[in-house]
C-alpha cells in the first residue's frame, strides 16, 4: 500500500488515502474506501471499508471499525473496542459560519474529548455525542443516541440512551 514518492500515501487501486502524519501499529488492517489523516492506530487493529479517522482520534490494540463508521477529532478509543457499521461520533454544536456568517475554518471550534474504554462495543448507526465517556465493557445498543456518559458494564440502547442493564462478563 506505500507508495514512497506520492504525499499523502495514496492507493489508487483500493481508494484508500492516509497521511504521512499517520502513527500505524503493526498487523493493521485496513480496507478499501479509507481516509485517515493525523490519527494513530494500534497493533492488530482493522478497519473497515469507508472509514474516515480524522486528525488527534486514538484507537487502541485489537479494536474493530466497521465499516461507514467517523471518527474525530479528540476521540480516543481504547483498546480491544467494537464500533459497528455508520457510527459517528459528533460535535456538540456543529455549525459551517460564525454568527458573523464568517466561514468557521480548521481550528476555530473547541474539540471536546470523547472516551471509549477498554471493551466497550458500540452497535450499528449510533451517534455519540462528544464529551463523555463510555465505560469498560458497556454495550451500546444498535441506532442509540449517546448523551451522556455510560457506566462500565451497562447495555444502553434508545434515543436518548436509557440503562436496559448490566451487562454479563
């Protein structure tokens, strides 16, 4: 996947784009239809198809990303995580202008941390907002809306995310 003489690393026949600024771990896999940019990814990691990883995200060891997932700026997934397909971790108040109707440029916005910890598993089409913090080994359920943080070991699912329980180990 190198390609040496091109800035960024660029694979054309599998579509995927990753900076040089990119910090790999080994045995990563990585699948087609990839942007990473500014990002580090642990040992043993895979990362699906139609991924984008942006600029400061941190993803442990062993973790999977399915595939339509985004993750950004300021997001740190710890290791041996599930993100399922389509989730999306978000701003708080996402906006394209200033009040002004100046255009807000990189960098004009505060990037407010999110943490995933240690084996928590995130199901297909969830949206966490930025901000708080998913426990060790919670399970977050398919479609929720993550508001607020989530205890270690709970299963959470709805819109917004409700406690359906604790979770067996």
């Amino acid at each position: 996947m190198s390609h040496p003489d091109r800035d960024p690393v660029y694979d054309r026949e599998n579509f995927v784009r990753i900076t040089p600024d990119v910090k790999l771990g080994k045995n990563v896999g990585i699948f087609c239809h990839v942007n990473l940019y500014g990002c580090a990814i642990g040992d043993d990691t895979k990362i699906g198809p139609f991924v984008e990883i942006q600029k400061g995200a941190l993803i442990g060891k062993r973790c999977k990303i399915q595939s339509h997932s985004f993750i950004c700026d300021g997001v740190n997934i710890e290791d041996e995580c599930f993100i399922g397909h389509g989730v999306t971790f978000n701003d708080r108040y996402p906006a394209a202008v200033h009040p002004d109707g100046s255009i807000i440029k990189g960098g004009e916005w505060e990037c407010i941390p999110t943490r995933i910890c240690k084996r928590a598993s995130i199901g297909s089409n969830c949206v966490i907002l930025c901000g708080i913090t998913i426990g060790e080994g919670a399970l977050i359920g398919a479609g929720t809306v993550v508001t607020k943080d989530v205890a270690p070991g709970l299963i959470v699912a709805g819109n917004p995310a409700r406690i359906l329980r604790k979770r067996k180990v």
